[in-house]
C-alpha cells in the first residue's frame, strides 16, 4: 500500500553523501608517518586529519589537541568529526506550511590494520551518529522523497563497522560487518551536490526493498567484493540481509524497532547486489565520464499489489494476495563532464548525470525512476570549490498499485510525484559550507490525500532551506 512507501521513504533515508567523510576516511586510512620534530607532514598536512577539514584553519591546539591526532596517526588509528545542521521551511503548499531545524552528528573511526598490528592490506571502520531535530518531510509534506538526506527518527546509533582486506595490488577487496549499501551502489558521481534523499538511495529502493534496504540509517550484516583490474573497470558485488531491521512487524517503523544501533540477524532472505562501473576520458584535460549498469535481487516471498490466490481483485475479495517468489531491479547510471577547466587535480566544470531505475509493476509500489541533473564545479574563479547542482527526479507508482485503488473506490488516485531542486554549496574555510536549497514538489506523496481534506490531494509544495556542515 502507497502508506507503506512514504514510511519507507521517511524512514530510510540517504546515507550522507557529503564528500567530507567519504574523502576523510580514504585519507584516514591512508595517511602518512609524522616527523618527531613536527605534526606537519611533507605536503603541510596534519597526518590523520581528514580532508577538508575546518582543523587548517585552526590553531594547532585546536587542529591537533595535545598532538593526539599526529601520535595515533603514526600507529594507524584515526578519527574525525562532522556535524549538518539545516533549516528548511515550506512557505506555501504541503498538508502544513512551517518550518523545522534538523542535525546530524557523525563520529568517524578508522584504523590501517597494517600500520597497526602488521596485517598487509586489512583496515578497520566504524562510524556513529547522534539524530536530532524534525523531519519537515513527514511533518509537512508527506512526500516519498525526503527533503534532506539526513533526516531520521531522533536517536544515537552506531551505524557501519566492518573489516576490509585488500589484495592484488589494491585490485580486489572484500568487505564484511554491518554495511550500509547506499554508500557504493546505485550512486552517481554528482550527487553530492544535492540535499534531497532520493539523489543518493533513490526512492524505488527505499519504497520496495523491506524496510527501505540496506541504507541510512540501518546498516545490515553484509559482505561486499570489489574487483578493478584497471583504472577504467571495476566490478561489484554484494550479499545482505535483507530486512534491515530483523524482526519488525510490516506495520511497524524499523527505524523505532532498531533505535540504537545495527542488527546482527542474518536468517532473513538475502539482498544481492551487482554493478559494473566504466570510466572513460580519464586523463587529463579530458571530459571524463563514468557509466554505471547494476541490479538487485531479494530471494524472500512478496504480496502481489493488485491480485488475490485465487486470480481476484484483493480490494474486492479481502483474500490474503498471491505470494510470489524474489523481487528484482536493474538501474543504469551515467555521469558525463560537457566542459572541463585546464589545468590539473581535481577536473572541474560542467557534468551531467542521469539515472533510470525499473521494478516489476506486481510486487512493487514503485515501478520506474528517473533523474536527471546539471553540475557546475568551480567555474568562478573567485570560488573554485564551490558548486551548483540543479536536477529534476519523478518517481512513477505502479500500474498494478493504481488499479488497486481504483478498486478500492478511492477518489484520490496515486500516480507519481516529482521534485525540482537547485543548490547551491558554498565553502566558507576548507571543511565548513554553506548550503542554500531550493525544492519544489509535484504532487506530494505521489498524489496523496490531504490528512485535512482527504477529498483533496496534498498541494504542490516549495521547500526553502539552509544548511551548514563542519568537517573536524
């Protein structure tokens, strides 16, 4: 049922994309020996700091107390901090105009398990999160597509711990623990430049996977396998259990089920995972590009959204629906630079991305997704890190879903919903942003009854918002 989606949706939510931890702990992983005379490194890093951070800009008591963070760097052990905290108001549409504030802290650990213990290749990861604040998703809105990536049940969790060996020169890795799939599968290249969920872990997932999948913010027990073997390949795969929750009533919110922290269940169904990843165009001054194919199958048992056992119309009959057997997708994702800025690093200019994700219409409240975005990095010259995102993304409902509730005799049918977003991320120092959010709503809900009207649909809706990032 279309309730089940947007609790879904609500409830499991993008895990943060932002670039600050995804970059911090590649370099926490990787940094580099201190000299004894110095907390500098050679290239005028503070080792185990990860970046961007906010800790450049601060005294070196304050970047580096008591030269903590230098002395666990040089035996592999790191750490680092980052905190979001937004505004966003609706001035007009939804179910309740208003606004809310929402936060997010996240504490980060990671240890080079061979700097450590002399284990060549095996490193360590576990990261946490203190929830707090109100979803205006929820409280004004009941949209499918979460306004902000961050937003979650209040609560103080641990989220992902695992082991990763590496092999082969770096070309195969293996991962295991509690993971949280929305990190590397499904992700487009340029979709940290936006604030809402469904950029990351992308609505169709979250509505048809039992209880929103292996995403933020509850991770599953996993095993991930990654195999490049070259700059231009890489393949991927992965086994998770398939109810992120465990053992949660359907009708319950997993998020409240698991308040604290990841469940180590593993006799549910399992969740596979698979994706293969080509990059081109990837030297320099050249418009690079990365096309991304990949899938996902759950081998449990779901109800058919429109037909009972017997080949009858659930809605008419009341009979419990047919079971069937696995529910699948297959995506395609492509991120493609139009215009580069010469020069080294970090390629910088203008890039597209889009994404197209299907399911099947008898066992899924979701059937298709697609999106689509524009990504302006560092074109002023006054502002080269800072960058503009503007992106469309429409979620469809399901045929099969639609004519159920036609047979239902319900007035308010559901169709899709669609979002316009423009953002805006502005670095003030090198690990504190500044983020300016515009979003706009095409039938909330995917054409939802009003909760003060349920004659009505929930108007289209306008969503301001700011919001601010620290990286420490």
């Amino acid at each position: 049922m279309l309730e089940h989606v947007t609790r879904a949706a609500v409830v499991s939510l993008k895990k943060a994309r932002f670039i600050g931890t995804l970059v911090g702990a590649a370099s926490l992983i990787s940094a580099a020996p201190v000299r004894a005379q110095s907390i500098l490194d050679e290239s005028g890093r503070i080792p185990g700091v990860p970046e961007p951070s906010i800790a450049s800009s601060l005294p070196k008591e304050l970047a580096d107390p008591g030269g903590m963070r230098s002395r666990l760097a040089r035996t592999g052990i790191m750490f680092g901090l980052n905190y979001i905290g937004e505004t966003l108001a609706n001035p007009t549409g939804g179910f309740k105009q208003g606004g809310y504030y929402d936060g997010r802290l996240e504490l980060v650990l990671a240890a080079d398990l061979e700097k450590l213990i002399g284990w060549k290749g095996l490193s360590f990861f576990t990261n946490g999160y203190q929830i707090h604040g109100e979803s205006i998703t929820e409280q004004n809105l009941g949209a499918l597509m979460p306004v902000s990536f961050i937003e979650a049940i209040s609560s103080t969790r641990l989220f992902e711990i695992w082991l990763e060996q590496k092999l082969w020169d770096d070309k195969l890795s293996i991962r295991f623990g509690e993971l949280a799939a929305d990190s590397e599968f499904m992700v487009s290249e340029g979709s940290g430049a936006f604030m809402n969920g469904t950029w990351g872990w992308p609505l169709i997932a979250a509505a048809n996977m039992p209880q929103g999948g292996p995403a933020y913010p509850l991770p599953t027990p996993g095993m991930r396998i990654a195999y490049a073997p070259s700059d231009q390949l890489r393949f991927m795969t992965g086994v998770y259990d398939g109810r992120s929750a465990g053992d949660c009533a359907d009708d319950e919110n997993p998020q409240v089920c698991n308040l604290y922290g990841p469940d180590f269940a593993i006799d549910d169904p399992a969740l596979w995972l698979f994706e293969s990843a080509f990059s081109y165009n990837q030297r320099e001054n050249e418009l690079a590009g990365t096309i991304k194919i990949g899938g996902w199958r759950n081998h449990g048992n779901f109800p058919h959204e429109r037909f009972d056992e017997f080949g009858g119309e659930t809605a008419i009959t009341h009979n419990h629906p047919v079971a069937l057997n696995g529910d699948y997708g297959f995506y395609g994702i492509i991120d493609q630079m139009i215009y580069r800025i010469p020069g080294k690093g970090n390629p910088k200019g203008v890039s597209l991305l889009g994404r197209v994700i299907t399911a099947p219409e008898d066992r899924n409240p979701v059937s298709l997704y697609w999106e689509a975005g524009l990504i302006l990095n560092g074109l002023a010259k006054s502002r080269p890190d800072d960058i503009l995102g503007i992106g469309y993304a429409r979620t469809i409902i399901s045929n099969d879903l639609v004519a159920a509730r036609a047979a239902m005799g319900e007035s308010i049918i559901p169709s899709y919903e669609a979002v316009f977003e423009a953002s805006y991320t502005a670095q003030v120092v090198p690990g504190f942003i500044l983020q300016p959010d515009f979003q706009y709503f095409w039938n909330p809900g995917a054409h939802a009854p009003d909760p003060n009207d349920p004659a009505k649909a929930i108007p289209n809706a306008a969503v301001l918002g700011l919001r601010a990032m620290v990286n420490y």
